[in-house]
C-alpha cells in the first residue's frame, strides 16, 4: 500500500505540478504530452555527460549522437519501461535507454573491435563500432512499445507503434495527454526491437554503419533483437548487456530505499537463457549424450544435470561481469523456474532424477521446458536417445534424499539456555553448549540430553551433506543481502574456515557484524530479511534481534528460520509460537 502511494504521488508531481501534493486525481490523470525540448531537459545531466564520453565537438555532438536521442525520446516519450519493477516511473524508458547507451559506450574505451584488422582499417571502423554500440544501447529495451505497452488518446485512439513514434502521433492527433495500458501476461520478445530501429536510426546512419565492412550491422542487430552469435564473438552485444545489468541492477537498490522492495530478479531471465545457449554452442562437456555431459536428451525432454550445469553458467557469468547475477544454485533455478524454462515434475518438485545410460546411479537433473530454449539456432538437433531418462520424481528436497542415517531415538529436550553450534575441526559435528558453562564435565551432560542434532553427524554422510548446507533464499530478497547472507552461511560448510554463523534452538544465528563486515548497514540487512519474512522471533512481538554467546563474547545478531536453509533437519529445530518477521 504504501509502494502504491508513493508511486501515485510521484506519477502526479510528474505529471500535474501545479496540484497540490495533497489532492489526488479521481481518475487515470495519464501523461502530458511535453515537447521534445521540455521532455530532454529533464536528463541534462546526463546529456553532458554523453557528450564527454563521446569527445566530439557540439557540432559533430549534435549531428550523431543528440540526434539518435531526439529520434528515441520521440519513440518512447514518458513511458515507463516496467508497470512496477526497474524504471518504473514516467519518464523511465527514456532515462533506462540512455543510461545504458551511455556505459556502453564509455567501456569501448577499454575493447579493441576489428582486432585483426590493419591500423588504418581499425581507424575507419572504430568510430562506426562506437556509434553502433551506442545505438544498441539506446535501444536495448524499445522492443516494450510492441510487446508489453498499449497507449490510448482521449477519445481512446490506440497508438499504431509500428506506424510511427508516439510523440509524432500525439503532434498529429493534437493530444494534449495519452494514456497508458499493460498488456495482460506479456511475454518479453527482444526481437520485435528491430522493427523500433527503423523510428531510431535513420538510413543514412545504418549505410555510415556498413560502409566498408559486413559485420558492424549484423552484430548490432543481433543485439538489439537478442539472437546470440556463436561463430563470432560479439564484443558490441557484451557491453550493452554489462551495462544494461549494471543500470537495473543500481535502479533496483535505490527503489529499494526509495519506495519499498521491487521485484528482484525479473530481468535476469535473458541473461541465463544467452548463458545455456552459449554453453550449448560452445563447450564440450554440453554436447548432448556424452559421457559425465551436462545435457541428456531423450523421449522424454531435454535436460541439465544440476547442479554441475548452474556451476557452469555462474563461470560463465562471473566472466561476463555482469552485475546482480545470483550466485546459488537454487536462485538460478527459482529464477528460470518462474520464467517458465525449467518445467516442474508432476508432483511440483524442481528436480527430476534421470538415469544417464551407461551410469552407475541416477543423478539429479531439471528439465527444460522446450527444447528451442537450448538448441535455438541448431540445425539439424542432436538425435535424442532410445531410451526414456526419467524414472519415478524425486518427492523430497536434494538436501533430504541424500543417504541418511539411522536416526536415533527421540532424547529429551536439552535445558533452557542451550543452543547449537559447530565444533571447529570435527566435519560438521554439532554439540549443544550451555551459555557460559565451558568446562567438560558440564558439556558432556549437555550432550546427553541434546535433541536430535540439525547437520549430519555420521561419517558416511558428513561429506554428502557437508556440501549442501546454504542458502536458499526468496527471489525478492536484495541480492547484497543475499549474496552476504550466503557466504556467511556457507562458512557452516566443512574445508571454509571458521563458521561466522551457529544453529540454535530456532534456526541460524548470523551475527549482525557479518553484515557490518561486508559494507551493509545492520538496519538495511534487518530490513530486506524482515520484508521477505525470513527473520525468526523470540516473542510474537519483540524485537528481531536477539544477544547470545558466540565464540565466548556476547554477540547481537538475528535468526534465519531454518526453511531458508538447504542441508539442515528440519526436525531438529524447536518450533515455539515465535511468529517470522
């Protein structure tokens, strides 16, 4: 509610500032139709800052560049590029395009394009690969205006955007305001981003483009419309998708502070999906039905073994550098899963177990939804297997499928005060201990009367489990937050150094300097785990943090509610009527 409140007030500043802030319109107030003029002087800033980086004079400034923003500030106008998620606000399509045009063109700084080319034929392309890599940034995300955006004038005309940009038809149907509509369920095409360049670019500048080469257009086209080149590498389409990662990435965590928690996550779709198909066109150990490869594909679909193949993509990406991509497993999972690229088994589990032909044991695997998703671009497809891969769905969680041991009969509850904790140097073996009580004779009758132990205590499946505790957190959580909470979690893991977090009573207590440790305000880590309720409670209605004793000091910190925590026993844990916050 209050997100929606804060985002009414704005849209209504923006777009009637001569109302007062304290009444609101009664209806759709929709969006003013600004000249060109008014609408760009609202990004001065970051005008000049183009200019700077593009180091011409005003003249050649405004003759190449000014007049590309001029052509897609009159395509897109005030829309915004999201109904509530990154640039969500008017004005946000315009801002999100020339932001990513703008760090796009300051990394060709720092590539060489036509490497193999002579000096001189390097001195003739260079300034046509710079500006065509500001062009595939400014247009990154215009494909929005034909996939996911309906706009209507007063007597309810609809914008015929294929026709021509929004701002020449609003001059021609002598609008004074436009209104906005979201496709229902739109699905994100990137190809339709083509059919904008012609409102962008006009043909003089695409001819200035191709003169003497045949490669500087197809790569720009490729990446306006998001088809991959695996035959050659696209250096213009790695920048644009760095810096289109880094601007949405940065927009997120300020609307985080800003207006309350956006959608984390929902962009990051195109990135993995780039990531398979490169590693399917590229790399050995992803060719389908070879021996230990990541891609089975039988009658029965395509699938990934997980989780060596999300370990692959997340290499893949740290190379990229791109900003905001999740680190876990089970994020990239959740990520495509909700995308609809990975397809759920019949009873809604994430995972399927496939039988590799010629493997000693079934291994864990997802399953992709269409094999066009993989294989886009591959003529002929590998030929499937005989055989059908699947057997009976996994019904349990990795973590809890692994061989356990035999539990042992239920033990009374420890005394108040206990907690659990981690014994450097025993794999994983876990003890309760008392607050303050460090003598052995005391620890050993603690022991006898600990409950059931929360990780694995057996050596046959010390190592097994040793290496699935982490976290498995909500896409919504801030990705700094979570990518600070995983590392702390993983110290749990045998061979990481000294555990920087414990299991108590409740769950796992991670002590609020961690946070601190790693550039993030206490207040900002309470904040994002309370919004995504992964915080556990003493008392319903007390404070979220609690002081204990933690390597003998008395230590401030919270506590993640043990379903956020892959490789632990649920059953172990206390279940009080202390309520998640």
């Amino acid at each position: 509610m209050v997100t929606k409140w804060l985002g009414h007030l704005q849209w209504t500043t923006m777009l009637a500032p001569s109302q007062p802030h304290s009444t609101f319109a009664s209806s759709d107030p929709g969006f003013e139709a600004l000249p060109l003029d008014d609408l760009l002087s609202q990004h001065d800033d970051l005008i000049v800052r183009i200019k700077l980086c593009h180091g011409s004079d005003r003249a050649d400034f405004e003759q190449t560049i000014m007049s590309l923003i001029r052509r897609y500030a009159s395509l897109v106008h005030l829309l915004p590029a999201t109904s509530d998620n990154y640039f969500c606000i008017p004005g946000g399509l315009l801002r999100l395009g020339m932001e990513v045009s703008f760090f796009s063109l300051q990394g060709t700084d720092a590539h060489i394009f036509s490497g193999r080319s002579t000096i001189s034929a390097r001195r003739h392309l260079e300034p046509r690969w710079r500006l065509a890599t500001f062009v595939a940034g400014l247009c990154c995300e215009a494909h929005r205006v034909l996939s996911h955006i309906i706009v209507t004038d007063a007597p309810d005309e609809v914008w015929p955007a294929y026709l021509l940009p929004l701002s020449d038809w609003l001059i021609a149907r002598q609008a004074g305001r436009y209104f906005l509509r979201w496709r229902p369920q739109a699905i994100e095409t990137r190809s339709l981003g083509v059919f904008t360049l012609a409102h962008v670019v006009p043909p003089a500048v695409m001819h200035f483009l191709a003169e003497d080469n045949t490669v500087i257009v197809p790569h720009l086209m490729a990446s306006v419309s998001g088809i991959s080149q695996y035959r050659d590498h696209n250096v213009l389409d790695e920048l644009v998708r760095r810096s289109l990662a880094l601007v949405i990435d940065r927009n997120l965590l300020a609307n985080a502070d800003r207006y309350g928690t956006p959608q984390y996550g929902s962009h990051l779709e195109r990135y993995l999906v780039d990531a398979l198909r490169h590693l399917a066109g590229s790399n050995a150990g992803w060719q389908a039905n070879r021996e230990k490869s990541r891609v089975w594909f039988g009658p029965d679909g395509l699938f990934l073994a997980w989780p060596s193949a999300a370990e692959d993509i997340q290499k893949l990406l740290d190379t990229a550098q791109l900003p905001g991509i999740p680190k876990a497993p089970e994020t990239i999972m959740e990520v495509l899963m909700l995308a609809g690229v990975f397809e759920p088994t019949s009873a809604g589990n994430s995972t399927w177990l496939i039988q590799p032909p010629g493997g000693k044991a079934k291994i864990e695997a997802v399953k992709l939804s269409s094999t066009a998703i993989l294989f886009a671009g591959h003529d002929p497809l590998p030929p499937p297997l005989a055989e059908s891969l699947t057997s009976s769905p996994r019904q349990n969680p990795p973590s809890a499928q692994a061989a356990e041991p035999v539990a042992p009969p239920p033990l009374p509850d420890g005394p108040p005060g206990t907690q659990l904790s981690l014994i450097p140097g025993n794999s994983g073996q876990t003890h309760q201990a008392a607050s303050h009580r460090q003598d052995a004779q005391a620890e050993a009758a603690l022991l006898s009367t600990a409950p059931p132990s929360a990780l694995a205590s057996t050596s046959d499946t010390q190592t097994t489990q040793q290496a699935t505790i982490g976290l498995q957190a909500p896409l919504r959580l801030n990705p700094v937050v979570r990518d600070a909470l995983t590392e702390v979690v993983n110290t749990l893991n045998t061979g990481t150094g000294p555990a920087q977090c414990c299991t108590v009573a409740l769950g796992v207590f991670v002590p609020l300097h961690e946070f601190e440790r790693r550039g993030i305000q206490p207040s900002v880590a309470l904040r994002a785990l309370s919004d995504v309720h992964m915080l556990i409670r003493a008392k319903e209605k007390g404070p979220p943090t609690t002081s204990r004793d933690f390597n003998g000091t008395s230590t401030v910190g919270l506590t993640i509610a043990p379903r956020f925590i892959n490789g632990v026993d649920m059953e172990a844990f206390a279940s009080p009527e202390a309520k998640g916050g």
